[in-house]
C-alpha cells in the first residue's frame, strides 16, 4: 500500500487466513450458479427461541435502547452470576461478571487485561483460529500443545505442563473444543487446574459450548482452581443468539475491573436490547431448558449420521463428545488438507475448512449444524470422489 495509509505493525502481523481462498472459491462458485452445500458456518441453523425473541421486542416498544452500563444491565449480571451458581458450581458476584459484545471481545479483552509482550500462553491444538490471532495481538506468544485424533483430542496435562517455561503465563482452554468436539475429562481438568497452581498460571476457559454435549460430562475448571480461573460464555451457541452479540466472564474484580476498563475505552455496553434478549433466555428456565434438550438432541443424531458416514467413506473421523463439528482426515482424497478441501468444493460442491488454520494438517473440519438431509447429501456428493 503506498501514501499516507502505512498499515500498521500490528495490522501487518495478522496471518491471512488460509481458509480465505476456500471461502472465495464457494462464493465465487455460488455466484456462477453453482449449488455448493456450506458445511464451514460455525453457528446453530436453530432460530432464536420465541420467549427471547418476545423480550427483545418489549425492550424496544419499553424504550430500553440507550446506554447501559459499560459492564451490561444489574439484571442480566445477576442472572450470570445465578446461572454461574446454578449450572457451573461457580461463585462469582455480579461485580465479578460483565457483559461483552459476544464471547468474541471477553475473549480480546482478557487477553490484553493480561498479557504483556513476551508473555506464553499455552493453547491446546487443534484450536479455534481465534485464540492465537488474539493473543499475538496482545503482543503475547501462542504456544501449541498438541493433542491427537486416536485420543480424541483429549488433552494431556503432563504434555501442557512439559511445555510451561519460565515465560508461561496463561492456559487457554475450550471444552467442548471448537474444531474438535472434545470435551475434557473432570480428571483431565482438576490436572489442569494442579499445573495452573503449581506454576501460578492463569486459566482463561472457553465454555460457549457447555449445554453441546453427548455422551460426556461438562465441568467448569473453575471449580478446582476459582482463584486460577476467568471463566467466558455466551448466549451465541447455547440459544441460537449468534446475532445479537452477547457475551459474558465471570472473574476476580480486579481483572473484570480492568476489562470493563477496557470496554469503556472502545465499545462501551453490548446492544441494550440485546441484553434484555440474553436475560429471558438466563432466567427463563423451562423454555430454555426445552430449547436446548431438542437441539442436543438434534446435534446428536446429526452428529451420529455424519461420523458413521464419513467413517463409512474411509475418511477416518473420532466421535465428538460435543460442540457441533467434526474433524475428518482427507488423507484419501489429498495428503495436503488445502488440497483435499479444494477438491472437496470443486468436484463435490462442498465446503468445508482445511485444518491448516487450527493447527490440525491432514484434516478438514465440517459443522453439522445443519438438517439431516442435508448431511445425507453432503456424504453422497464426497462420496462420488472416493469411488
Ligand atoms: C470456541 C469459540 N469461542 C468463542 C466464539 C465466539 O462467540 P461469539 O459469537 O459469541 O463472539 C466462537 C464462535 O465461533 C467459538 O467457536
């Protein structure tokens, strides 16, 4: 770029997204005409629930659409911090909790409420392609901890603790994991919890998809390690509420203090109507409690379809135990997973997401947040370019 626009270093330190190309490729194909199936969006195909749907709609006609509180309305604070209780055995006060414009900025603002340059933090991989963006953002180092598919991607607490050096400051956790559906074990997480004490980490844990789980037990970290643990959620994947951006931590004062700091200095409050959406869907426990048992259990089956499918294809893929993604390794159809999901696209008009950007080579991930239908042509389409 010339003239005055110089970008900055820290503009210019962004990775470009190998899953671009891919992306451009389904749209440009879409735009000739071509029907090409997206198994790549990363949100619930569910429309929002109708109790929270009514209560953003009397928000509005009620005039609750100015500023808020920087940290979100005392109400949906509350409800966090019942909900915390309820659900999680946690116990953080409403000053100890804020309201962020989806998981997506509690995420950005713990890390620079944290982490000065230099500082490591340990990221299980295959991860969300978010985390080690946000954190060199931070000026922060990522540092990967591999996990494998034979395992399910559960994660090893002694090959987390091999990697802490002096340098370490945080462990980034996500369970259930987005790519790979795993949901770590109680043992697995109160290790965890014992690496972070021994070395005086924090644990910064992910838990937007806490109510997708199968066959597994989802705990929260933070209830072997509360003075470890800044927890983030969200009402994105849990209600069907990825539009209306509403996000939330529960943590020690100082550190909310600091990210409510932050907040104040950027965006202020998330939507005013938004947040009024999120707390029906907090507090309005029957008709939440359905929601979300009908979806889980329409993941599952999807999840169930997709996994025996894919299997059945030779493309060899564990069962998640959460989360709505599979991972699948397209060593059949090309050793280069960039490779396999362009000829994925191109010659089955399906799209999915190479590993390259996860930190998972050799395999491609699908969501199947979407209808049963759907993944039963989606596994005839991949099917024609294995016979
Ligand atoms: C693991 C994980 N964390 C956080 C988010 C972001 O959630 P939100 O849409 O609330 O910002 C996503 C969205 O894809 C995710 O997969």
């Amino acid at each position: 770029m010339s003239g005055p626009f110089l970008l900055s270093d820290r503009a210019l330190s962004l990775k470009p997204s190998s899953t671009v190309a891919v992306t451009s490729r389904a749209l440009e194909l879409r735009r000739q005409g071509v029907d090409v199936i997206s198994m790549s969006v990363g949100e619930p195909d569910f429309d929002t629930p109708a109790h929270v749907k009514a209560a953003a709609m009397a928000a509005i006609e009620s005039g609750k659409t100015k500023y808020t509180a920087v940290n979100g309305i005392p109400e949906l604070r509350e409800a966090i911090s019942a909900k915390f209780s309820r659900e999680n055995g946690l116990s953080y006060a409403p000053d100890c909790v804020t309201v962020t414009s989806g998981g997506k900025q509690a995420l950005f603002n713990a890390f620079l409420a944290l982490l000065n340059p230099g500082d490591e933090v340990l990221i299980p991989a295959p991860y969300w392609v978010s985390y080690p963006e946000m954190v060199a953002l931070a000026g922060a180092v990522p540092v990967a901890v591999p996990t494998t598919p034979e395992s399910g991607f559960q994660l090893d607490p002694q090959a987390l603790e091999a990697r802490v050096t002096p340098r370490a400051r945080m462990i980034v956790l996500n369970s259930p994991g987005n790519p790979t559906g795993a949901v770590f074990t109680p043992e697995v997480l109160e290790a965890v919890a014992g690496v972070a004490q021994r070395h005086g980490l924090i644990i910064v844990t992910d838990e937007m998809y806490e109510h997708l789980v199968y066959d597994a037990r989802q705990v929260s970290i933070g209830r072997y390690a509360p003075e470890h643990t800044l927890t983030i959620n969200g009402a994105s994947k849990a209600y069907a509420m990825t539009g209306w951006r509403i996000g939330y931590a529960g943590g020690p004062r100082g550190v909310i203090a600091a990210m409510n700091a932050l907040q104040s200095q950027s965006t202020s409050n998330a939507s005013s109507v938004s947040q009024y959406a999120a707390l029906a869907a907090l507090e309005g426990h029957e008709a939440t409690a359905r929601f979300i048992a009908m979806a889980r259990e329409a993941y599952r089956e999807r999840r169930d379809v997709i996994v025996a499918g894919l299997n059945a294809l030779g493309l060899p893929t564990p069962t998640p135990q959460g989360a709505f993604y599979v991972m699948a390794n397209t060593d059949r159809i090309h050793t280069d997973e960039l490779e396999a999901a362009r000829r994925i696209l191109d010659d089955a008009r399906v799209a999915v997401v190479p590993g390259t950007d996860f930190g998972a080579p050799g395999q491609v991930r699908l969501s199947y947040a979407t209808d049963l239908n759907t993944i039963r042509e989606v596994l005839r389409r991949i099917g024609t370019l294995l016979t």
